[in-house]
C-alpha cells in the first residue's frame, strides 16, 4: 500500500512544482527584459546552494557532499546549467507563452530517453496519453506564427537538454539516496559559472531586483528539491505531462482574477492536458498495486 500513496503523493509534488515554477518563468522573464542570465544565476545559484546546507543544519544534520554517482552528478550538473541558461535566452527571444510551446514537447523527449537511459519501457497506452497532452498544450496556447527562428531553436535545445538534465536526475536516484545533493551540485555549478561572467555583464540592481532574485532563488530551491523526490518515485515521462498542468492553473486564474472566458477550443486543451497526466499517474498506480500483489 506504500507504495501506491508514494505514487499519489509523488504527483501532488509534482503539481506543487509546477505553481513554484510557473512563478519563477514569471520573474525570469522580467530579469530576462533587462539584464543578462549571469546577473539572475550567479545569484540565485548560490542562494539555492546555501539552503540547501542550510535545510540539513536546521535538521541538526550536516550536509553529505559525496555522491556515489560523481560522473552522472557531474553529467546533471552541466547540463542543468545549460537549459537553465538557454530557457533565460528563449525568454528574451520569444514571447512568454511561446517558450510554453516548446516546453510542451518534454514529455515526449523524456519518453524517449526512457528506454536507452534508464531502461524503462514506454507502453502504447503512455505514448497516446503523451501525444494527448501535447496536443492539449497546443490547444491551449496560441500557434507559433513567428519568424524568431534562433527563439525557437534556443527554446527547443534547453527543453531537450533540461528533459535530459531530469532523466539523469532520476538515474542519479536509484543509487544516490541523499536527494539535496541533487539540488546543491547543479546550483552551486550554476551560481560559479555565472559569477565568473559576472563582472563582464554587471547593471546596478534596486532594493525590488534583489527582492525578485530572493523570492525566486525560494521558488527554485522548494521546486528543484521536490522535482528530485517525484522522479525518485515516477518515471519522467510521467513527471513531464503533469508539470503541464500550470497551463490550466493559468487559464482558470485569467477567469476567476481577470474575467477572461477563454474560446471552447481552449477548454478541450485543457481536459486533454489534466486527463494525460491523471491518466499516467493512475497507470503507474495500478502498476505498483499489481507488482505489491
């Protein structure tokens, strides 16, 4: 029975990390308008890394940092801070709901990384409950008719190296136990690479840009830590579809908040995209309910 409530919780973590972060893209797009990724990074990666040895004093503990995976850490490392850098980017070159577009796309990459990375099979009921809520997401944001191709390209490469970032994630979490290692090296990674360029890049900040770095370094840290337990307990291609979710959150905040009654297409979108998550968490459900029989 643990093991199916694991599932469960695993999910409502994931929908916690999708408001987190649904947040955070809102400030990266603010810093993004006028300042460079070193002046957001180099800051809230360090940040991020502190709190994390800060969570384990707090606790009484004292923060671990040897891994018994070092290359794979190093692997999730790198390539955490480069579709950390390269969404900044696709930020600035692209309209805010068009980088959502290509976000779209990462459960499908993680189902295919499944197989040749963490060896796990991808069933045909999956793969239609993942073309189902890409095709959701499409329904639920206005079609890409712009001609930004190097947004688009920026865009697409950091949605297929941050859904690698993941899947690695959860390849690190068979054998790394310690799941705030997976939060403090990628961060700590981010945060030095970003202060060396620095200087190179500096603009004064006010009292309001230190506030927006602050509360999104909190943002991050809550949202990477709980990202690293989820895919502990479900597979990506599952995470994926349900960090989707904000794109109905953002649609029901724009009825309740603005009075905004979006088009009958846009409500099909989001049934499909709430019902492929709820449908891959129920599958994994029912797999772990039959493998505990």
């Amino acid at each position: 029975m643990q093991m199916q409530w694991n599932a469960l919780g695993a999910a409502l973590l994931v929908v916690i990390y999708g408001g987190l972060t649904s947040g955070a893209d809102g400030i990266t797009k603010f810093f993004a308008e006028s300042f460079e990724a070193a002046q957001l990074y180099a800051f809230s990666g360090l940040i991020v890394a502190a709190l994390s040895i800060f969570t384990k004093h707090v606790r009484g503990e004292r923060l671990e940092i040897s891994t018994c995976c070092p290359w794979s850490m190093v692997v999730r490392s790198v390539s955490m801070v480069v579709a950390t850098v390269g969404f900044f980017y696709a930020f600035r070159l692209l309209p805010f709901a068009d980088v959502f577009i290509f976000i779209a796309l990462m459960p499908i990459f993680a189902a295919l990384m499944a197989g040749p990375i963490l060896g796990e099979k991808v069933g045909w009921n999956a793969w239609i409950a993942l073309c189902c809520g890409v095709f959701g997401v499409y329904a639920l944001l206005p079609a890409w008719g712009g001609e930004n191709y190097l947004g688009a390209i920026v865009a697409f490469g950091a949605a297929l190296i941050g859904t690698f970032s993941v899947t690695v994630s959860r390849y690190i979490a068979r054998f790394e136990d310690k799941s705030l290692l997976q939060v403090f090296y990628p961060n700590l990674a981010l945060g030095l690479c970003m202060a060396v360029y620095l200087p190179f890049v500096w603009q004064p900040m006010t009292g309001t840009d230190i506030m927006w770095v602050l509360i999104y370094s909190g943002f991050l840290f809550f949202a990477r830590w709980i990202l690293v337990v989820a895919v502990r307990v479900l597979p990506t291609y599952t995470v994926m579809p349900l960090l989707n979710l904000q794109f109905v959150w953002m649609v029901l905040v724009a009825i309740v908040v603005f009075g905004e009654f979006p088009s009958l297409m846009t409500y099909f979108g989001m049934v499909m995209v709430a019902g492929s998550g709820v449908f891959l968490v129920v599958d994994k459900y029912q797999q772990e309910l039959r493998e505990s029989w």
